[in-house]
C-alpha cells in the first residue's frame, strides 16, 4: 500500500476492517486527542505528542485475519513485521494460547520478629484475606474475576527479612493495575496485624509470570532464502540465547513490535516492557532471549515466543484516548486474551524479520531506504524529488544530511 495516499490507505484498511471510515477520522492530528482531554489524563499537560500509527498487514493469527496498528517512530518496523507475517501465512500463520489474566499485588511486612511462623498465620487467614479483597470491586466478581489465591514469601534482604503477601487477581479484560493496587491497600492493615509487623509496599508486581501469553508459527524455508538462511537464523538466534549483550538488542527487535501495538491500542507500554524484560531473567541464570527459534523435520524454521502481557480493554487510555479507541476498532480484538495474543504474533513476527536481516544482507540495508526518506524531507526535497534523492543516497552508501543536500543541489543545477 505504500504507492497510495494517506486518505486511500484508509479506504482500504476501512474496507477491510470492516469499519465507518469516518471511525478513522480521529487519526488526523486535528481531530484526535484534543488538549482538553490531554489535560484530564495527565498533570500539567501543554500539549500532545503526535506519533505515526501506521497497520502492518498479512497477519493470520488462529486462522483469522488481522490488521494490525502500529505506533512507532521507528522506520522499517511496520514493513519488516508485514513480511514475516506474509512468510508465516504460507504455513497457515500464528498459532496463540493464552493464561488466565492473573495480577499480582505485594503487600510487604517489615519488624515481623517471627517471619516464618507469620507466614503460616497469613496462610491460616487465606479465606478471611480473600473476601475482604474481593470486597472492593463487586464490579470484577460480577465479570468473573476476583481474588484467586495467596502466597507469602519470606525475602532476605540486607536490613532483615521481610513477609511478602502475594494477592493473586483475576482481572478479566482489564490490564488490572487500579483492581489490584485498590485492593493490597485495603487489606494491608489486617495483613500487618496477622503477621505483627508494619506494612509498608501495597502495590501490584509487574512481574507478570502468571498472565503469559505464546505465539509459534512457522516460516517456510523457500520464502526465507533457503536452507543456509534457515541454518543462519537458528544461528544467530542461539547467539542471543547464550550471551546477554545479543540478547538485549535481540530482545529490543522483539519489543519494536510488541510496544508498537501496545501504544497504539493505549495500554501500558512500561508495565510491558519491564514484565518482558522480567521475564527474559526470571527463569535463567542469567538473561538471554524471550523467543527461540529451530529447524523442523522438513527443513523449514519454526520460531516460538512467550511474553508476560498485561494488556486490558477496560479502563485507562484504551477508553478515553479517542486514536486507541480507533485502533482497537480497527484490529477487532474483543478480550484481554485475544489482544494480548496477537501482540505477541507480532512480536515473534518483528523478531524473525530482524534477524532474517542480520542473518543475510545485514540490517542497515532494510533501513537504508526507509531513513534515507526521513533525512530527504529534512534537507527539503519536494514530492518530486524525493525519490530520485533517495536512489542517490541508497546507491552511494551515504545516507547524511550533508550528502543530501549536495545530491539536492546537483539535481536543482546549483552544484
């Protein structure tokens, strides 16, 4: 779609989204997040900050179709996550599953003079903690959430050990921060007395080792490069399972496209990224990769991904900034558990164009031509020039500003 123009690319993805195209109205900068509503979500507010949302296309997750919204600055994300998708469809696309959206709240107990015996104490209360949670958000109970269990853990820390309550909540289809937080706080005063101690942190973990979500797809050998790509990529890959200076930047490929959808759609980019990077530590000795990739018995790649996602469609942004809600729309998603799905396809979609990339012709090609764009238009190429001083830029291995402006220069006759 990219030979179309902004207002037809819009059509189309309406079109195919089955959506009003007037939906789609607010993605205009005048007419999306005003200051108004800026200045009811955030303190001290001045202003918006405009980023491109653009949809990566051929996504087939659980044999359905998807568009998919993007939010990124990044240039050759949304086309590299559109490709791997397209390669992945040849085999029948992302397969997903899903946990149950369970949340942690940490209640922590400081100058408990007997830890171990208070741990069995808030066990022994286990049912009495429950209902006084639950008694907080009859809201949730009446969706088929609520609280689920407790734990308690004992941490050694260097000013002593402290009682660690664990509220574990079935949030539904909310990302479940304010549901959590709400109920640690009301709770904690009992939680002290049982374990005579003095409560200090009552706050949701972001760890969120309980509320995962996988995607796997496979990616035909042919539509790849061949079997020395498939070898290469399982290569590379090994890499970043095995040493944490690889892994970080293969990490980051993943969350280009995990944290695109998760800020197009208004959900907690933060919270995301640190359960990921969570979870690239949690179960290892040290940190290494969130997905993995191998060969099958007939040669082609199978890749696999598992993320911590606490996304929701039910409160924060996701329902007041008026783009998220067109997002949303526009991607089709109606639970927690389908959101977060197809967030993870696409991350274990952006990860596999990333190193396919690096695997062959290296990764500065695939931005090249896209970052040569950006530095024509700062220099000041019209419309019509633009092209050509891309070619330029691309062809000559330069793509600066300084060689811009003097492949401008040349092609207006004042060189």
């Amino acid at each position: 779609m990219k030979d179309l123009s902004i207002s037809e690319r819009r059509a189309r993805i309406a079109r195919g989204a089955a959506v009003e195209p007037e939906s789609l109205e607010v993605l205009d900068p005048e007419r999306g997040l005003t200051l108004e509503q800026a200045d009811h979500m955030v303190e001290n507010a001045i202003g918006v900050l405009g980023v491109p949302l653009g949809v990566a296309t051929n996504f087939t997750v659980n044999g359905r179709d998807y568009l998919i919204p993007m939010a990124t600055e990044e240039p050759s994300v949304i086309a590299a996550a559109s490709n791997a998708a397209r390669i992945a469809r040849v085999t029948g696309g992302f397969t997903t599953s899903t946990t149950e959206p369970l949340m942690r709240a940490q209640i922590q107990v400081l100058d408990v003079a007997d830890p171990h015996t208070a741990r069995l104490r808030l066990l022994e209360a286990r049912e009495e903690l429950i209902a006084l949670a639950d008694a907080q958000d009859p809201q949730l109970l009446r969706f088929g959430g609520g609280v689920r269990d407790v734990d308690v853990h004992l941490v050694d820390a260097p000013r002593g050990t402290y009682v660690v309550l664990h509220l574990i909540v079935d949030v539904r289809d909310a990302m479940g921060a304010n549901a959590v937080n709400t109920m640690a706080e009301a709770i904690a005063g009992r939680v002290g007395e049982i374990a005579r101690g003095r409560t200090l942190l009552r706050i949701l973990s972001n760890k969120a080792d309980l509320r995962l979500c996988r995607a796997r797809a496979v990616f035909d050998a042919e539509a790849l490069g061949g079997p020395e790509v498939v070898d290469d990529i399982v290569h590379a890959a090994a890499l970043a399972e095995a040493d944490p200076y690889r892994a970080a930047t293969h990490n980051k490929g993943i969350m280009n496209g995990v944290i695109a959808v998760v800020l197009a759609t208004g959900n907690d980019t933060r919270a995301v990224e640190a359960g990921a990077h969570s979870h690239a530590i949690g179960r290892y000795r040290g940190y290494t990769s969130l997905s993995h990739f191998e060969k099958d018995s007939d040669g082609n790649l199978v890749g696999a991904l598992e993320l911590p996602m606490a996304v929701g469609l039910v409160g924060g942004a996701t329902k007041v900034h008026p783009v998220a809600q067109a997002a949303v729309a526009l991607l089709g998603v109606t639970t927690a558990h389908e959101l977060g799905e197809v967030i993870t396809a696409v991350g274990l979609a952006q990860n596999l164009a990333a190193v396919r990339a690096l695997a062959t012709e290296g990764i500065q090609r695939g931005h090249m031509s896209l970052h040569a764009r950006n530095v024509a238009v700062t220099v000041g190429a019209t419309p019509e020039e633009l092209p050509l001083v891309v070619a330029r830029l691309v062809t000559d291995r330069a793509v600066r500003a300084d060689h811009a402006e003097k492949v401008l220069a040349e092609l207006r006759g004042e060189g």
